[in-house]
C-alpha cells in the first residue's frame, strides 16, 4: 500500500512510462479509449494531452453482495492497457478482490486514503447491500455492508456502481428478496451516481466511465435512470448485426430449427435486446469477439432492473408477478375478453326475460302500425 | 292502449366532428389491435428471401406507429370539440360532478345493468346523448389510452429523432425499465379489447330495447326521442322564424 501513495503524485502517462510501456502503445490506447467513450476522433488531442497532465485519481472498490463476476469481466478486458491502467495507474488502494494485503493492515490502509483523499476519491461499489435483519447478511471485518458503503460515501467525490446488483438490486433483490437487498442509491442520497449495470458490465464499459471521470473530473451525462449515455443510450436490439432480420421478419421458432442456423433474429426466443440498454451489439465481448445473440442465445436483458424477475427468459411475454407461474398476460386477457362475451351474451337472455313486458308491448304496437299502412 | 305508438322526434345528436372522430377511433383502434399482437409475437415464417429484399416486419411496425399517431391526433382533436361541440360533445358529460349525473349513473346501473323494473318512467331518465355511466366510461378508458399513449412513445422515443415522443422518455425511468413498459402496453390492449366487446353489447343492447337508433346515430347523427320532451314543435319554431323575418323586414321599412 505504501508504494501506491507514493505513486499517486505521478500523471497516468508517467505512470505508463514507468512499466515500460511506449508512446506509441500510449497513444494506442487514447485513440482506443476516446473512441469507447464515444468521443469524436478530433477529441483523441485532448484524451492524450487530459493523460499527459493529471493526476492519477485514487479509487477504493467495495465488494457486497455479489459474486465478484464484475471484477472478473473487468479483469479480462480486451486491451492489455485496460486493466493496467485501472488496477495499477488509479491507485487502486482496496478492493477486497484484487488487492494481495488482507487483515487489519488493509483496513487501516483504506481507512488512511480515505482521510488523505477526502472528497476526492472514487468509490467503486459492486454488489446489493442487504437491509433486512440489520443488515447481518453481509458483514466484512465484522461490520455491515450499508455500515461500510456509508463510511465509504461520506468522503466519495462520486459513486460508480459496477454491475446489476448495485445499480439495481440484481439477483439478491429478486423475489422473494429474503435479505432485503437494496442498490446503493436507495442508501446513499447524497452523492452523484453513475450506474454501470449488465451482470457483469462489459469490461470496456466499466473502464471507459472510470476514465471519463479521471480524464474530464466530471461525471458522463446520464439517462433519467443515472446509466452513462455514451454506453447506455442505445438498446441492444438498436446496434444488433441481426436486425435487418427482425425488419425483415425472419425468426428463430425454436433453437434447433433451420432459422436459428441461418442466423435469423431470436425475438421469438424471448431476446430481450429491444427492451435493454446496453453496448453489447456495438463494442461486444471478449475483444470484440462476440455477445450472446452472435453465439445464438437471445439476449437475457441482463443490464435492466429485475432482469432475474422478468422470466422466463426465452419466452417473449413475461409472466405477471403475483399471479402463479405460468400466468402470461395473453392468458388473462384472453380471460377478460372471453368473460366480457360471455357476460354479454347472459345479460342479452337476461334483458329478455326481465324486460319482456317493454318488449313485447312494442313489438304489438309495432305490428298494430304494420297493418295499419295506407296503400 | 297498446295499439298506439308513440310520436317520436328525430334529433340531431352527434355533430359529423363526433362521428370522424368515433370512426377514425374504431378503425385506428382495429389497426392498432392487428398490427399491435402481430409485433407481440409475429409469425416465423420460413422464407428462402434474404433480409435485404424483405422488410413486413419493417412496414408492420411503421403501420403501428402511423396509425398512433393518428389516434393521438384524433383524441388531441376530440379533446378540443369538447369545448367547440354542441352540449352532447361537451366535457361536462363526462364527468359526473352533478346531482342529476350521479342518479342518472345509479338509474342505468339499476335499470340497463341489473335489469330492474323502471317504477316511475320518467322520460328525463332517458339520455338524448350519452348517459352519464356510459360516458363516464369513456373518460375511464381515455384515462387509459393516454397511459397507453405515454408506454408507446416513451418505447419508440430512444429511437425516435422527433421531440415529441422524447416528451415522454420519463415513463420508462418511471416502471423502471423497457420491459415494464412494454409489459403494461401489452395489458392495455386486452383493456381496450374487453372493452370493445362492452362498448358494441350495450350499444346493441340500447338500440334493441329502446328501438330509437342507438346503433345508427353513429352513422346519421340522428336520435329518436318522444315527442313530449321537445318544447316546441318544428312547426312552431319555422312559424316564430317567420314572424322574426317578418318583423325584420318591417324594421327595414320602417327605417327606410
């Protein structure tokens, strides 16, 4: 730990410069990470020059409730500089995942760079924090989860929530919800927020809003639900290499059927990609290899608030929470209409034998007339 | 007593405004409803056409979008008539804030709906226009399109280049996700859908107990009622336009 606050003078170039690394694999990487954050070209200058000149910003990570898979996808992206840049360069200085301390000197490490970054750090958050029973179903160092993200927070210059679960409550929040969980703006009011969902969020994301915020020292613009824009704004269905099939009303009936091998659109599998907001169709996985629905699964909506309750994923229509399994809202339409005929059809007999008097009365007085036509 | 029919009037009820607007309603509606499950769950048609030279699905959506903002339009419009219309278009019918509206709603739930003798016969029980339940109603279900209105633009306004439906991008952060939104524009349907079959049945229903032209008043403008309920007759009222013109005429002279 030590080492690191020795580092923290040093600019992010100099840090690179430092490992080894050369200017041109410098000037790689701010091409690479302007083009990420969805900056035009003529902004390269700017990455470089932000890079050259500020100070490395420091960073403590938290971990909850969660299963780490947001550090995982973060340890695997793509660009070698990536993960170098993050973990060495922005003084990561805790992050029970990463860091090699452990014990009471990490704790105290932590504790020493909040005081000295106060106001100024970044807290990463991964994972829900659990509420229910005072929150003892995540405790780390024997305090609770809300306990440390408050400790935490007091001195965050802003909050960036990696993942579903601390964006949104992810798979601890799903129903029935047996440890309360909740994401970190229901506990922290007081700070600005920058949500980063997916389970996990794509690599490049995730270090593409840290960098935002280390290279400009202002958080990206966000959406009315605090997602970065450059990332978020669009949704998977929007940028899918797939969509001319939609448009053209080619789909998979079934996943061993010859639509699927031909590649048709999966939107009848249940793709939730019209209805989550992601980068997965533009910037995909796995240095751009492929994303679910290249591989022929239909998106899971992953990145979206109760993505784990809006089941079953390979079915279009979700089933109506609270109303048994297999409640579909087809299935109780189809049940309101039906018994609207059928109503109709009891209150047409009913109209007949409750109000015969009226109608037969009429129908004489009708018929009377009928005889009664001049010639 | 039973030979003898009553004298009816024909009335001018619904103005050619209110009957545009009930069939671009009806016929906008239908579309919506077709094109709307169509875009739920298409059908996977095997196809050896490749995807650049085939674009239904394509048309079905534009369809969809088209024809919703024709409803908006249409309902923007109707909301306007309900200032600009005769007293059978005015909002006032809509809401029941009256003493009369709110007995009127219980003497159709008690006579049309449960299909209880009618003990007094009073004739004012009867509505010319709409009867209060029934257009309480409407605004009930207009109440519902909006909200159907807002799920829709807010699902095509990330897409969309237009201000308008971006008005409504709030909606989705509102549910909480596309995937809600989605999810109550898909209820909705089958709202207006049960809806429907209410709508038309009671219409019917008016039209064959009450023989006065429920059902086609939508298409002429014209209503039956008892003769007793006019003050004063046709004759009377073209006789007073005469005298009027008479009058005037004479003014004229008198001036001259």
């Amino acid at each position: 730990m030590g080492t690191l606050q020795k580092k923290k003078s040093k600019t992010y170039y100099e840090s690179l410069m430092d490992k080894g690394h050369s200017r041109r694999d410098f000037m790689k990487f701010a091409t690479f990470m302007t083009a990420y954050m969805g900056l035009e070209s003529s902004m390269i200058g700017q990455v470089v020059k932000a890079m050259e000149t500020k100070k490395r910003i420091p960073v403590i990570w938290e971990h909850f409730q969660e299963c780490t898979g947001c550090t995982e996808s973060f340890l695997r992206s793509d660009h070698p500089l990536v993960a170098d840049l993050i973990l060495d360069n922005i003084s990561l200085d805790y992050s029970n995942t990463l860091m090699a301390g452990a014990g009471h000197n990490v704790e105290e490490a932590k504790h020493q760079s909040m005081k000295d970054n106060y106001g100024k750090y970044i807290l990463i958050v991964e994972g829900a924090i659990p509420t229910k029973d005072d929150g003892v179903y995540c405790t780390i160092a024997g305090r609770t989860a809300e306990d440390i993200l408050k400790e935490s927070a007091a001195g965050a210059a802003a909050i960036i929530t990696f993942g579903s679960c601390s964006a949104w409550g992810g798979v601890q929040a799903a129903h029935p919800n047996p440890t309360g969980s909740v994401p970190v703006d229901i506990i922290i009011k007081d700070k600005p927020i920058i949500k980063v969902p997916g389970c996990p969020p794509i690599a490049e994301v995730m270090t593409g809003v840290v960098m935002h915020y280390a290279i400009f020292g202002t958080i990206p613009e966000l959406d009315n639900m605090g997602r970065p824009k450059q990332f978020y704004g669009k949704r998977v269905h929007d940028s899918c290499y797939r969509r001319p099939h939609f448009d053209a009303g080619q789909f998979a009936k079934s996943f061993d059927s010859q639509e699927a091998k031909n590649g048709y659109c999966l939107y009848k599998l249940g793709c939730r990609g019209p209805v989550t907001y992601n980068a997965c169709g533009s910037m995909e996985w796995n240095n751009g290899l492929s994303y679910p629905i290249k591989s022929g699964y239909p998106c899971i909506g992953c990145s979206e608030d109760k993505f784990w309750d809006n089941g079953p994923f390979v079915e279009r229509l979700v089933n109506i929470p609270g109303m048994g399994i297999e409640a579909t809202a087809d299935k109780v339409g189809k049940i309101a209409v039906g018994a609207a005929v059928g109503s109709a059809v009891v209150h047409a007999v009913a109209t007949n034998i409750a109000k015969r008097k009226e109608i037969k009365n009429r129908s004489q007085r009708g018929k009377a007339n009928e005889e009664n036509i001049k010639a | 007593m039973a030979t003898t029919t009553y004298n009816y009037k024909r009335v001018y009820v619904w103005e050619v405004p209110v009957r545009i607007f009930h069939w671009i309603t009806t016929f906008a509606t239908l579309i919506l409803i077709i094109t709307g499950f169509i875009i739920a769950n298409p059908p996977a048609i095997t196809t050896n056409v490749e995807a650049t030279n085939s674009y239904w699905f394509g048309w079905v959506r534009a369809t969809h979008f088209i024809t919703a903002y024709v409803l908006i339009a249409n309902l923007f419009f109707r909301v306007y008539w309900a200032f600009a219309g005769n007293q059978f278009a005015n909002w006032r019918n809509f809401i029941p804030y009256t003493k009369k509206g709110i007995k009127n709603i219980f003497y159709v739930l008690r006579v049309d709906i449960f299909l209880m003798e009618d003990e007094e016969h009073k004739l004012s029980n009867i509505s010319v226009g709409h009867n209060y339940l029934a257009a309480f109603s409407y605004l009930i279900m207009s109440l519902f399109f909006l909200l159907q209105v807002a799920t829709g633009l807010s699902l095509i306004a990330d897409t969309s280049t237009w201000w308008f439906p971006k008005m409504f991008t709030w909606v989705t952060a509102l549910f909480g996700g596309d995937i809600v939104v989605r999810y109550i524009h898909h209820i909705l349907t089958w709202l207006f859908m049960a809806f429907i079959v209410v709508h038309v049945y009671l219409v019917l229903f008016h039209d064959y107990l009450e023989a006065r032209g429920e059902a086609s008043a939508m298409i002429s403008g014209f209503k039956f009622i008892r003769s007793e309920r006019i003050e004063k007759t046709e004759e009377e009222l073209i006789e007073e336009a005469r005298k009027q013109m008479w009058r005037g005429k004479k003014k004229e002279e008198s001036e001259s």
